[in-house]
C-alpha cells in the first residue's frame, strides 16, 4: 500500500485519520484498527511521524503547506530529491504555514548535471520528525500537481522493524544505511514497544509494500516476556512475513552492542542477561531452520562495533553511533539484496 491523497505521496503512513479533538487529518504509522490491538505504548509510538515523507512534483515556483504539531519539539527536513533545501521547527499545539520556493540555482546546471542519486530532483520531499502531526492542506498556487513516478524514487521499499533504536530519527542508522543503499526504509520502529504482536505482523505482511525486511527484535521484551513467549511471537512474525511476501528477504538481528554484553562474570545470572543470551539463540535457530526461505540473521554487534557508539545509558547509539550502524548495516544487506536489484532491473528493461 502506498498512500496518495491531494496529488501527493504519503511516505510510510498507514493512513491519514481524524481523530477525536485533534483538526486535520494525522499522519500515524499504523492505522487504527491495528494500533488499537497494540500495547498501550505502541500505540502512541504508532501516532510519531518519523520516516514520513510527503512527496510530490510541481513546477510551482512556490507552494504552501499547512501542518500541525500535537507535540512540541517536532522538525521539517526539506528536500529537493536528494538535495537539502531547508530545515524548520513546529512548536507544539501549533498550526503553521509553511512556504516553499523552488531552488533558484537548478536552472544554473544542466538536468543531467543535476541527476545525481536515487530520487528525481523533480521531486518535492517532506521529512517529518518528532510528535504527532496533522496534514491540513497544501496550496501550488494553481500550478498542476502529482505524486512521483516510480522511476523517480528508489526501486527498493525496506521494512525496518524494532525497538527505539530504530524509531531513532532522521538520522538514525535505518535512514543512514537506507541512503547508502539507495532504497526506501519504512521506519516502523516502536520506541520501548515493540512487542511482536500478531496483528501488527499480520499488517505487515498483507497490508504493507515492500521488498525486503529487517527485524530488530527483543529488547524491548526481554524485561517482560519468558524466552518461550518470545519465541513463540518472534516465530509468528517470521512465517506470517515469509507466507504474506513469499520471495522477499527476511533478516533477523541479534541485540545490538549494549550494557549487557559486558556485565561482569558474577552478574550473569541476572535475567536480563539470561533473557537476551537465550532471545538472540532463538532469532539464530530461526534463521537456520528458515534459511533456505530466505530468512537471514545479522548480529548485532556485527552493526554497532565501537562500545563507545553508544550514549551514556548504555542501550542506545549516538548520533556517532547510528553513523556507524549504517554504514555497516548497509554493507551487510547489500549482498542480500544484490539479486532484488537484478530483478528490478531486468523487470524494467
């Protein structure tokens, strides 16, 4: 499903809702219908807008965009295919509009000088990160509108699926690998939720487009769930994934680089330890069991390397450490997806 509404692409929305008491229409991740069968977390974490894209071509010299912030502190990141062209700040319970003018200095350069990277600069790209937001218009000044052809965006959708280390942000280690790709990333990570359930996997398997998906999975769980219970959802997600898009890699990923990995000898039976040691055998016998369905497993620490990538709570990178999980991430999915670029090329020619 790609969502498109007003002539304009909307990147990694699962719908655009009314929701009670707040104006406009809000760009969730997740639509309701499965958000409401999430825990209580995830269902929040399925209203913030990271990774979503409103993305169109117009040669307007200059447009209007109206967008609300339920929340404080959210950020516009502007792009004209893969050119920055501006950054802007939403204050929470805000309504703003937002004006645009086309790059003056694209006329300077020959079109070919110009086609660089895996987005047309043609086309308009809307990044949106941070709290809860509503769409509530957009104006060309009467200028023709449309959503991008697919031969002006990349030809690979990647779901990315985890923790809060892949919610993360803009500029977080899916978006970094994804730019090095040259691919489209999903971002359906779910800050301190990500949980598993059936529903969800269920949604992404028969109502989400893509080619290819990563599965950072039991950090969130592994204070919460038995080893049996995560196995048996970690297990549900894999084959309802592999029977909903038969042909597409699946890659599972052990814990990223964190504090329990070097907890002291005496420490190592505390549950946290046991639970993500005996989590992360489970995703490697998974990926063994299904490897030839095309089920593959990355480890974690084959992602983050540097210990010191990590910011002062042990668990989550920072900004330095995403860096390094994109470019290393990026390096280990290319050989798996290396033949999903063959066959888009030869479905083309």
């Amino acid at each position: 499903m790609i969502l498109q509404q007003n002539n304009i692409e909307f990147h990694n929305v699962g719908a655009l809702e009314a929701l009670d008491g707040i104006s406009g229409l809000s760009l969730v991740r997740i639509p309701q219908g499965v958000r409401e069968t999430l825990n209580y977390r995830a269902r929040l974490r399925a209203l913030s807008p990271t990774g979503v894209e409103l993305r169109f071509v117009t040669e307007a010299p200059q447009f209007r965009l109206s967008l609300a912030a339920h929340e404080g502190g959210n950020r516009l990141h502007v792009f004209r295919g893969g050119y920055g062209h501006s950054e802007h700040g939403m204050g929470g319970g805000t309504t703003r509009v937002f004006d645009f003018a086309a790059p003056e200095t694209f006329s300077t350069v020959t079109s070919e000088g110009l086609k660089s990277g895996v987005f047309s600069p043609d086309v308009w790209r809307i990044q949106i990160s941070g709290g809860p937001t509503s769409f509530w218009g957009f104006d060309s000044i009467g200028f023709p509108v449309r959503p991008p052809t697919a031969d002006e965006k990349p030809a690979l959708r990647w779901l990315a699926y985890g923790s809060s280390i892949t919610h993360a942000s803009v500029k977080g280690y899916p978006h970094r690998a994804a730019h090095r790709l040259g691919v489209d990333v999903l971002n359906k990570g779910f800050g301190g939720a990500c949980h598993c359930e059936e529903t969800l996997a269920d949604y992404f398997a028969s109502e989400e487009t893509w080619d290819f998906a990563t599965l950072e999975l039991g950090i969130n769980m592994r204070g919460t769930f038995p080893v049996e219970e995560f196995e048996r959802r970690a297990r549900y997600l894999v084959r309802r994934l592999r029977d909903g898009k038969p042909g597409a890699p699946i890659v599972l990923l052990t814990h990223f680089l964190n504090r329990t990995h070097h907890i002291p000898p005496e420490q190592h039976e505390d549950l946290i330890f046991q639970r993500q040691t005996e989590y992360d055998h489970v995703l490697r016998a998974i990926a063994s069991e299904m490897a030839n369905e095309g089920v593959h497993l990355i480890e974690g620490c084959d992602v983050l390397t540097d210990f010191c990538g990590l910011s002062c709570d042990l668990i989550h990178p920072s900004e330095a450490g995403h860096l390094q999980m994109g470019e290393n991430l990026a390096r280990l999915l290319e050989p798996i997806i290396a033949p999903l670029r063959i066959a888009k090329d030869e479905a083309s020619s």
